[in-house]
C-alpha cells in the first residue's frame, strides 16, 4: 500500500515515558486524562456521523441492511454493537451484522495475517448477497488496513452505500469511502495500541450511528425500548414497569400482561 504509515497519529509516540516507573494511581490518573480527549474528538465528528446515519436511514426503511468491517478491536467492536441490537431494539439478526477479518474465532484469538488482504473483506460479504440498499461501515484506526479498504472500496464500485472510523485523517480508507467519519483522538497512551482511546471513539461512534438509526426506525417510545427481547428477568421487570407506569396497573397485572403478548409494545398498543 502506497502510504506512509510514519504520518499516522496513532503511532506517534505516548505523550507519556517510562509508563513501567509510573504507581497504578499515576497510570491509572493518565489513561483517564488521555480518555478525556475522546469525547471531545468524537464530538467535532458529529456532522460527519449525521451525514452517515441520514444516508442509512432510507436505505434501511426499504430493507437495507448495515455491515460493519473491521479487524482486531475495530472488528471485535463492530460484532460486539451489532449482537446488542436484537435484543436490544427487537431488530432481527440480519439488520446489522459484523464482520471480521479471520471470521469467528478472530474474535478470541489473532489470526495472522487475516487483515493483509484486500479481497477478502468482499469475498465475506458476498455471503450475504448485498444489494444497492445495503450500507458497508469499514472500522479501522489506522485507515490502512487492507481487509477493510478492500470490503469498503469494492462496496463502493458496486453501488452500496460506504462509510468509515479511523483516528488518523486523510487516510487510504477514508478516501475510499463515501461517508468517512475521523476520530482524531491523538496518541495512545501506550504507544500505538488502538484498543485504547481509538477503541473508545469507534464504540461510541457506533452507539450513536446504531441507536440513532433503532430510534429512527421506531424501535424506541419516549425514551424506553419497548421492543427489547425478554430474554432474561431483568428485562422482564424492567418491561413489566414500563407497562405499569404507563397504564396504571398493578405490577402483577403488567406483568401478565408483558408475558402473555410477548413485548412492552404490544401491551401498549392493545
């Protein structure tokens, strides 16, 4: 790949040395310090993300799906977001789906050289027979991973929408999509090791984009998930209240009620 990586911010040297003479207070106080740059970063890039979710939205309400790409952390994260929204929104599983570089196991272990190669990344999306509706989100830090440049760029050829995360500017991956989005955090605490303030920024960039887009697609009322799966009774109790608050009944009865239909929202469309 024709880019000088030494121009990458998330390789610049820590604004902090000798990290190992640091006390657990004094690491503990700097990485909290650096983390506090995210939110600002994160922030400057919302006309970015706005830009992206409104170009998802009508793809999405005509059956479109959204794929997150990514390796490493940036892979594991896309998964971790896209697992949460069924049954956190109601949404079946192939709304959003995650892919990463190296497949499954990636997701617990390094498989080598599994983000090197830039046609892998479309070869795993055509398994999901992609359509013009469908958006293709490629997560990278550095902006030069090739798994993930090759997923964006072919998606791009072939007509899907296309976006991207990185914490670096003008990168290879941000010129090769449509929608990129730059998170310019800084350095890492620990040298080069993304997984910490550039991980940070794409878990809340892909909050905002997903939640955005469940509320949009009305999978929120006033503020509650009313179609969250009852899958566990934690969010039987939380379910239970929400339909107790909003019809007056006894918590007994709402939860009947809850059980019987099956969602909050269907309680309160009854």
């Amino acid at each position: 790949m024709d880019f000088d990586r030494k121009k990458l911010i998330t390789e610049q040297p820590s604004h902090f040395d000798h990290l190992e003479q640091m006390s657990v207070g004094e690491l503990l106080q700097h990485i909290n310090q650096e983390d506090m740059l995210v939110a600002e970063a994160v922030h400057k890039a919302i006309p970015q993300i706005q830009a992206l979710v409104e170009a998802i939205e009508p793809r999405m309400k005509r059956g479109g799906r959204l794929f997150y790409v990514g390796a490493g952390t940036s892979g594991r994260l896309g998964v971790l977001d896209a697992s949460e929204l069924p049954p956190t929104f109601g949404v079946t599983e192939d709304l959003v789906i995650g892919l990463i570089a190296g497949g499954d196991r990636a997701l617990r272990h390094a498989v080598e050289k599994a983000e090197d190669f830039p046609e892998k990344g479309w070869q795993d999306l055509q398994t999901f027979h992609p359509t013009p509706d469908d958006t293709v989100l490629g997560i990278a830090a550095s902006g030069t991973t090739p798994y993930v440049i090759g997923a964006v760029s072919e998606a791009r050829k072939n007509g899907l929408l296309t976006g991207c995360i990185t914490s670096n500017p003008d990168t290879p991956l941000a010129a090769a999509a449509e929608h990129p989005i730059e998170t310019i955090v800084g350095p890492e605490f620990v040298t080069g090791s993304s997984r910490m303030k550039s991980g940070t920024a794409q878990k809340m960039v892909l909050n905002m984009i997903s939640s955005a887009l469940m509320i949009r697609m009305g999978r929120v009322k006033g503020n509650r998930m009313v179609k969250m799966q009852l899958t566990n009774a934690k969010l039987v109790d939380r379910g239970t209240r929400m339909i107790q608050e909003s019809l007056g009944l006894s918590y007994e009865e709402a939860k009947e009620r809850l059980l019987e239909s099956g969602s909050v929202d269907k309680v309160l469309k009854e």
